[in-house]
C-alpha cells in the first residue's frame, strides 16, 4: 500500500535537510506585468500553532504543536493554502517573503474533504499592492514542466523547484483519509513545508502542492484547477457544502466470462453496480445488478473510467464537478434493457463517519470510571478496536445504512479504576447494547439514560456480543463520580457538543 505523507513542516521535529533552489533575479517586464520577484511576494509563509484533541483521554486539553505551510493570494484578502496546513489551529501568522513582519490571521473557509482553505489578515494594507495569482482553468499536460514555490524545511526564504507532470488520477487525498478527487502527480521535489504553495505554468497556477509519495523519490502530488476551482466556487456563498456522492458502489467488468453471464457484449464498456446507499443520490432510481454504461454523454469502459479533455479519469470525476441540486444522467443496462435515468445530485454527511474530524472536540460520557464515546475514525484510530462487532459495524455504518438505525454507534472504550467498578468484567472496546432495557441510539441517549432525574435502583448496560451486563449500583454512583473527577482531574463528566 502506498503511504503518502502531507507536506507540512513541523516544528520540533527533525526533517532530512533539503536543497532549496533561490528566486532567481527580478525579471524585466513590460510595464503593468509584474515581474517574477514581485510574483513571489504573494506566496507567504504561514505558521500555526495548533492543538489536537486528545481522544485517549477526551476530558484533557490535548497535545500543542505547531506547523509551517505556505499560502499565496488569489483575491483581496483572500490567501489560498492546504486544509491540513491550518486544521486544528490556534493561532496563524502570515509573513511576506523577504519582510520580517508576522501578520495576525484567520481561517474564512476549510475544505478537509478536497484539503483546501482560505485565509485572511487582520489588516490587509501591507499585501494591497501585491500581484494575485492567477488560478487556470485546464489540467497541466502531460509531460509539461512546472515550478512548485513554497517554504519547505531546511530554510527560512523562499524554495523554487521544477518538474514534470507525469501522472494524471483519481487517488486518495490523505489528509482525510476518506475522500478521493482528481489528482496530478508531478516530479519535482515537494517537502515538508510546501504544502498549500502554488504549481505554476507561465506565472498561472495550475495547481497547489499537498502530499508526496515516501516510496519513491521526487514524486510529489498536486490539487488541479477542477479541484481548486470547485472549491472557491463553492464558498462563494459564504460556506462551504461539501462534495456531492452517487452512492454506488461499482465493479469493473473485464472479464469476458463476467460479460458473457451478464449478456453484456464483449465492447468494453459498462461497469457492475454491486452497492446502492440507502438515502443517497441514487437510492430509490439504480438498483444493485444495474449497468452504468454512460454518465453525462461520456461513454464508461469496463474499468470505470471516462475520456475528459483528452484524459482517461474516473467517472466520478462528473460529479465531482457538479454541486447539490444539480443532474447527472446515467445511461443503464437493466435486464438487458438500455434506460437513462436522470439523478438528482446530493451530499451525504453520513460518509464522514470515514473522514478525519479536525476543530472537533471529542465527544464523551463518563459514568463511575466507565468511558463512553460514539464511533468515528478518530477514535478506530486511537483504539485500535478488535472487537469483531465494532469493525463489522464501523465498515458497515454506511454502505448498509445503518445510520438510520443509530445516530452513534456507542462504545465502552475504558476503565478508570475506581472501587465501584473494580470487581466488572473488563469488557472495554465493546459496543453498547442498552442501558436499562433501552436500546442504545445515541450518545445524547446513553447520557440520559446514564443520569436521569430518577435514577433506578440499579443501572443495567448490556454490551453486544456479551451475555453478562454491567450492573452498578445507583445509591454509590455520585461518590464514584467525585473519586474518579479527583483522581483523574476530568473538569466534565461529559461533553456532547463536539464544536
């Protein structure tokens, strides 16, 4: 499997030192243009100071780190950079390249799905007479070169390197880790550092740095013009909505034995719907055994890919260009019956179970010791479940809708020793069946379950795949609780607001 790494410098820890190559000496230019010194003015340097939630212990303030990135100005107080730059962070300080200034600064608008963000300053008079950049329209070509301009450790001043764009996708952006998009791949060297800094062609940007490969030497990824401007398009009303999803799950059809028991002819085109999510943008209109065969006018080949703009991509590149509310036409082979069916684009929050979650604080509940959180990918993360039950619903959460069951999959995720819960069964890491005889839905559920205005003479909580519950007595539960506050120096037994 392919590790990539964000390119986003640290501060505090150790990086291989890398060459920088310097600016080169102001250019001469026709008047009005400006020139090549100018335009690195606009690409500044960001630092942040974040802090990241602590999900092992979520009563607790979290680690403090910090980071550097680099940004580049696309509109009057408007700094484009990497989501992953300024997640989690505190505090931003913008420096123009070659000034000593720090400028005071904020996040307008963060994408963690397409890892994009928009910063601003405080006072904008200092950046007013410096050039934007340009952002581009199409794709770089193949085997065209670029320049990657950025911060990347190993120096204070500005880093120029060139390549070669050498590969045009549909990959995984990793600061999510759940979201893939349209990606380029390109030569040039891009460290830690460079992330949020601009690709450019002819002092046009053509795409912005964000990741490389650890596998393979040079081999850095770049965010391209369709990516980019979907997302300043999106925030134009003053938020951002996310990406829009089909909800299919497709497979391709290259084997012509495959074809041949599907009645397909042997042409090379369609792929197999193997998975429609229930509530998404195709439930209700395609069904599992469909075959895609077009989207949009774009004939599908066996492998699910499209031709746009002379580039084979993956079909989902239509939708990724579209908004909710918006139509995407579906040609289909249903039972040998060609159909096209008309869908009507929307956004599917559910799917985040599967992202990262940043600016988020980690959501709990603890009762006498006993640590409740909900489900997500920060905690698999951190606990490394095994639990049969807890990967089996975490894998099925949506693709089998169980979002429409439970609004969080709750889980007992530790033990803090006290002398009411000593004598337990340690069953940490399994998922809550019920409490009291109420099925579980909700971690705003189990807390009112867990303290309710008249409590029961005992409380009762039953884990899946357990035969024997917890049972802790009521009468002794409020000394525990003070124990535990004490013990451990949690300031809340709860929180339920993860903002």
């Amino acid at each position: 499997m392919k590790s990539l790494y964000l390119c986003l410098a640290l501060t505090g820890i150790s990086w291989a030192q890398t060459a920088t190559t310097p600016p080169p000496a102001p250019a001469t230019a026709p008047a009005g243009v400006p020139t090549t010194a100018e335009i690195y003015r606009s690409v500044v340097r960001i630092e942040v100071a974040t802090q990241v939630p602590n999900y092992s212990a979520p009563w607790n303030a979290g680690r403090f780190s910090g980071g550097i990135g680099t940004g580049f100005l696309i509109g009057p107080n408007k700094f484009l950079t990497n989501a992953h730059v300024v997640s989690n962070g505190e505090r931003f300080l913008i420096t123009i390249y070659g000034s000593p200034e720090k400028h005071q600064a904020k996040v307008d608008f963060i994408a963690h799905d397409c890892d994009l963000a928009i910063l601003s300053v405080e006072d904008f008079s200092p950046f007013e007479k410096l050039p934007v950049f340009s952002i581009g329209q199409a794709v770089p070509e193949l085997e065209s070169q670029v320049r990657v301009i950025g911060y990347p450790i190993g120096g204070e001043r500005l880093s120029v390197t060139r390549g070669v764009v050498s590969r045009i996708d549909f990959q995984p952006y990793s600061h999510s880790r759940a979201d893939s998009h349209l990606i380029v791949q390109i030569d040039a060297a891009i460290n830690p550092g460079n992330s949020g800094g601009p690709v450019l062609q002819d002092n046009k940007v053509v795409g912005v740095a964000f990741q490389g490969l650890t596998e393979a030497d040079n081999t850095g990824y770049i965010i391209p013009t369709p990516v980019v401007n979907r997302f300043l398009k999106d925030v134009e009303d003053g938020r951002y909505d996310e990406y829009t999803d089909l909800g299919v799950t497709e497979f391709p059809l290259i084997n012509p034995a495959m074809r041949q028991a599907l009645k397909l002819p042997n042409n090379g085109l369609g792929v197999l719907v193997t998975n429609v999510t229930p509530t998404s943008s195709c439930d209700g209109q395609i069904k599992p055994g469909d075959v895609l065969t077009g989207i949009d006018d774009h004939p599908i080949d066996a492998n699910g890919s499209i031709l746009i703009e002379g580039e084979k991509v993956n079909m989902h590149e239509i939708v990724e260009r579209k908004f909710a509310g918006d139509t995407v036409k579906l040609r289909v082979l249903r039972g040998g019956e060609a159909m096209e069916i008309p869908v009507t684009l929307k956004t599917l929050p559910q799917s985040r179970m599967y992202a990262i979650r940043y600016e988020e604080k980690p959501r709990y509940v603890v009762f006498a010791g006993l640590v409740f959180q909900p489900l997500d990918t920060n905690l698999f993360a951190t606990a490394s479940f095994r639990d049969v039950t807890v990967r089996r619903l975490y894998s099925e959460y949506v693709s089998k809708g169980l979002f429409q069951e439970f609004e969080d999959i709750v889980i007992l995720t530790d033990f803090l020793a006290d002398d009411l819960n000593s004598s337990l069964p340690p069953y940490k890491g399994k998922v809550v069946k019920a409490i009291n005889g109420t099925a579980v839905k909700s971690l705003d559920q189990a807390e009112q379950l867990l303290y309710p205005q008249s409590p029961p003479e005992n409380f009762v909580i039953e884990l899946m795949g357990v035969d024997r519950p917890l049972v802790l007595p009521a009468s002794q539960i409020k000394a525990a609780n003070d124990r535990v506050r004490k013990n451990y120096n949690i300031p809340r037994l709860s929180n339920l607001k993860a903002r």
